[in-house]
C-alpha cells in the first residue's frame, strides 16, 4: 500500500498522510494517531531517506575521532570513550542517530568527504590532532561543525574544551609545593592539547626558578613505557613527572615500579584527564580532572544552535585538581 492508499482509506490528502507519519505540529494529534494506527494496520512505512533529503535533514550526527598523530590509537581510550557516552546520551536524548567514526587522514579533504557526504546534519569532532588547518578550512563554509580541543585566538572553528594551560599549571604548581626540583613532561607535545598542557607546567616550572625536562613520545601506552623505561636506564630519574594523560600516566607508573623507583617517595606522578581507572591505579593518580559531563552538555548544545541557524561560540571548561596518593 502507497501512502496515496492510506490517504483514502483515512480521508485525508496524501501531504496530511506525510506529515502525519513525520510526526509534524501542523497535524492535530487525534488525526495523527489515527493515520498512524491505520499504518501500522497496512504494514505502510514511507521511505525515512527520501522524507529527509525532502526535508534537507537527516536526522543523524557525526561522531568523529581524528587519528593524525596516533593512527594506532583506538576508541577504547577511556578518555574517548568516556567523551563519546556523554555525548551519544545527549544525542539520543535529542532524537538524533549517529554515525561513528574513526579517521585517520588519508588525504587533506578527509573532512570535506564527511560533511559534504549527505548522511549528517552535523558534525562533532573529538580532538583536532595535527588536523588544525583542514579544521580552519572547512569551518569556514560548514557550520555545524564543533570540536573539542584547544582554542587559538583568531581561529574559526568552534570549540570546547578544558583550559590545558591552567590544567598544566596546576600540575605543576602542586609537585612544586610538595619540594620537587627535577621536572618531566611526558607525552607528545605536538598537537594543541598537549601543547597547551606542557606550556602552562613548563611556564610555572620556570617561574620558580626550575627546568622542565621534556620526554617526548606518542600516546600508546606500550610506547610510553619503553621511553620512560629508558629514560631511567640512562640516569637519576625526575622527582615528578606530569604526563599529558592518565592512560600515559599509568605506563609511567608502570614503568617507576619496574625500576624500583616508589612513588610517590622518589618520584611524584600527575596525569591529566580523571578517566575512572585513575582512582583505582596503586598508588591512586593524582590528576587534572577535565569535567566531560559539563563539556559534552556545551558541545551538544552548541551544534544544535548552529543546526539551527543560530550563533553559537567557542567556551572552555575549567580543569581541576584532583589530589590522590601519586604527588
């Protein structure tokens, strides 16, 4: 049966029947129900992709996960997935589907393919990876587009995210208090987080009058702990390591109780991100607590507003610290 069947059999013009199944306010709720149960009666289910390309929406948002910098980086990082159930919750709350990806970049019109693809109606991108530039391009002529990661002044594309030179500084600041002199950053310091987390430990490290040793490595796990691993083969170790994440900061620890090294005695530890793991490591992780419920509230709310025509504009989450038995 054609949806111009069910409009006879209801009484009705076939647009009324459209709307009616579409769920539209302009169709009282009695007539609604009705066409709706006589549907279901008839077996009757209009085609969902041609209702949304009349519409020009698809009912569904991407979820992305840029994988430039860590292309062995999987979804299964706490942080990631964590971020993720915020923000699917919210978006199924709202109604929405969605589509879920992990890229790594292929070509510099990766994210062209994904917005101009005609299966989104808006974009969240988790991390900006080395991917900055390709970001400012596109967010320049599609606005639905909202990215948790660093801001720079200037910068187009919206985003939402913790304030990571505060985060760095709090680090800092808290081993500097507990007397430690010999500092390590450890992690990759090239995309904006990290950066931004290493600027504010290393400014405050100088402020007292103190070098910040950098031990830079990608993020897997099993490749930070061989480079701290030989990092202690080849001299004292540090009396505090702040690592760009907590999933870097457990392969430090690991890696210390190797070496015979105690922590927090020798060596104060601090990771950045307060992923649930980091109370139960041992000794418990000190950490810079990034409030995801709070950030993908902001990111959800902001790309809805753009969806919708309407201006919407980057904001940051204040970090804290969360202090546990590590420093």
């Amino acid at each position: 049966m054609k949806l111009a069947d069910l409009a006879v059999l209801a009484g009705v013009s076939t647009a009324t029947v459209s709307r009616a199944l579409a769920g539209h306010s302009s169709v009282n709720t009695k007539t609604r129900d009705r066409i709706r149960a006589l549907a279901r009666e008839h077996d009757v289910r209009p085609n969902q992709l041609a209702r949304n390309l009349r519409m020009k929406n698809t009912g569904a948002i991407g979820l992305v996960l840029p994988l430039g910098h860590a292309r062995t980086q999987h979804l299964t990082d706490p942080f990631f997935l964590t971020l993720l159930g915020f923000l699917a919750d919210l978006l199924v709350e709202r109604g929405y589907d969605i589509l879920l990806s992990r890229v790594i970049p292929d070509a510099d019109d990766w994210l062209e393919r994904v917005v101009d693809s005609g299966r989104i109606d808006g974009l969240l991108l988790v991390g900006q990876s080395d991917q900055f530039a390709v970001i400012e391009r596109v967010a320049q002529r599609y606005r639905p587009l909202v990215v948790w990661g660093a801001h720079r002044d200037g910068q187009h594309h919206l985003t939402i995210g913790s304030d990571n030179v505060a985060g760095g500084r709090m680090a800092a600041e808290r081993v500097i208090a507990g007397g430690r002199k010999r500092l390590m950053f450890v992690g990759d310091p090239a995309p904006p987080e990290f950066a931004d987390r290493l600027a504010g430990f290393a400014a405050a490290a100088g402020e007292a009058g103190l070098a910040c040793e950098v031990l830079a490595t990608p993020m897997m796990p099993e490749i930070v702990h061989a480079a701290v691993a030989e990092r202690l083969g080849q001299g004292p170790a540090p009396d505090a390591i702040f690592a760009a994440s907590d999933v870097a900061a457990m392969s430090v620890l690991r890696a210390l109780a190797e070496a015979g090294i105690d922590v927090p005695g020798t060596t104060a530890v601090v990771g950045y991100d307060d992923v649930t793991l980091a109370a139960h490591t041992s000794p418990s992780l000190t950490t810079i607590r990034q409030d995801l419920a709070i950030g993908a509230g902001l990111m959800v709310d902001r790309l809805l507003k753009r969806i919708a025509g309407e201006p919407a504009e980057s904001a940051i989450v204040p970090p804290s610290l969360i202090a546990r038995q590590s420093a």
